[in-house]
C-alpha cells in the first residue's frame, strides 16, 4: 500500500504551487496574507509553511486561500488516488479531501480508513527507531503513550513554539533545527522503551534447572 502524505507536507506543497503559479515572490505572498488579516505572516512565515515546518491551522488556510484567490480544495496537492494521513489511524484520499473542502458530503466508506499502526509511519520515526535500536512501530507507540500523537507531529509542534524569530530562519536552519528538535525527542523516549525493555525483561518465566534422573551422590 502506498505511504500517505502527511496533511502538512500536502498543503505545503500547494501552497508553494499556487504562489508560483500567480508569479509571486515570498515576499509579495507575506504582504497578500498580511492584508487578510494574518500580521505576523512575513516572509520566512511563508517559506515555513512551503516546506512543511509549520502546522497550519483552518483559519489560516481560510486566510491563505482568500490571499491566493482560490479555495481550499486548490490548496491541495497530489494526483486523485494519493492518500493524506489526517491521523496517524486515519487517512483519506486526495480527491475525497478536495470534495470535502468544496462543501460536497463524503461517504464514510472507503474514504478515511482505520489503519495499521504501521501506516502511520514516516521517515521521522523510521529514523528514531534506527537510534534507539527498536521498530518504527514501538516509536509510534511510546510517542502516542507520552504526547498523545505521533513523533512527527510532536516535532512540529516543538518547532511552531519556537522562539518569535524562528519565521527568519532560512531552510537551512529549520532543517538543523529540526533535527535538533529530535534529539530532543529521542532524549525523551530512551527513559520510556528502557521500561518498556524491562517491564517485559521481568515477566520473562525464569528457567528452572533440569534435575539430573537416576542416583544421587
């Protein structure tokens, strides 16, 4: 099955293809946001949000589809079939989600699935496994036990509450940043899979010697 993209990395990714469809340079974006109202919206506001490094709320994508002069559903990218991971048990497909964002009703069946918790899985927590020496799996259950949502999105949330001049950092930066975020994370997790790994140590049966059959000493 095909990995879903992130609902983040799939509103960046149209958000980037609609400011260059209409010409615009980040800067003429950050001032077309900045009159529907969103002030703090500068330049490096705009590139965060073109690489997936800020979560974007509902308002704000109300706001930048009035910016862009197109609707919500425009703002997001990918073929028909591709899937969009709105949780990490919930996904729904690319036409399903534009339908949904231009006011037409959307069956439950076959649109957003209850899936593995392997589906949930992304290069995030695929790189976290490999430090701490588990599967992806148990970082995306340690990480929904002590944030209540997947690593990915605790990351991102680290990263938006950031101090205030974090929207000037160049691409670069949020990248390092990013990363230091997640040492962070590990950091964080290593307590919680070392009890793990021990709680399980303890239930462990322990062997019992075999008796030798037959005459003593």
């Amino acid at each position: 099955m095909a990995r879903a993209t992130p609902l983040r990395e799939v509103l960046a990714a149209g958000l980037k293809r609609t400011r260059t469809d209409l010409g615009l340079r980040q800067e003429d974006a950050a001032a077309r946001i900045q009159a529907q109202g969103l002030r703090s919206w500068i330049r490096g506001t705009v590139a965060q949000a073109e690489v997936g490094a800020r979560r974007l709320t509902f308002e704000e994508v109300l706001l930048l589809s009035m910016a862009y002069e197109t609707t919500p559903a425009a703002l997001i990218a990918g073929a028909d079939d591709d899937l969009v991971e709105l949780a990490p048990r919930a996904q729904v497909s690319v036409a399903a989600l534009r339908a949904l964002l231009s006011g037409r009703a959307v069956a439950a069946a076959g649109t957003a699935t209850s899936a593995p918790m392997h589906e949930g899985i992304g290069d995030a927590e695929r790189h976290v496994a490999r430090r701490l020496g588990t599967t992806p799996e148990r970082v995306n259950e340690m990480a929904l036990a002590l944030w209540g949502h997947s690593l990915s999105e605790e990351r991102d949330q680290r990263l938006e509450d950031r101090p205030p001049d974090l929207p000037e950092l160049s691409a670069r930066r949020l990248q390092a940043l990013r990363g230091h975020v997640t040492r962070d994370l590990i950091a964080e997790l290593q307590p919680e899979l070392r009890r793990r790994t021990a709680g399980r140590t303890r239930r462990a049966p322990a062997s019992r010697p075999v008796r030798a059959k037959g005459g003593g000493t």
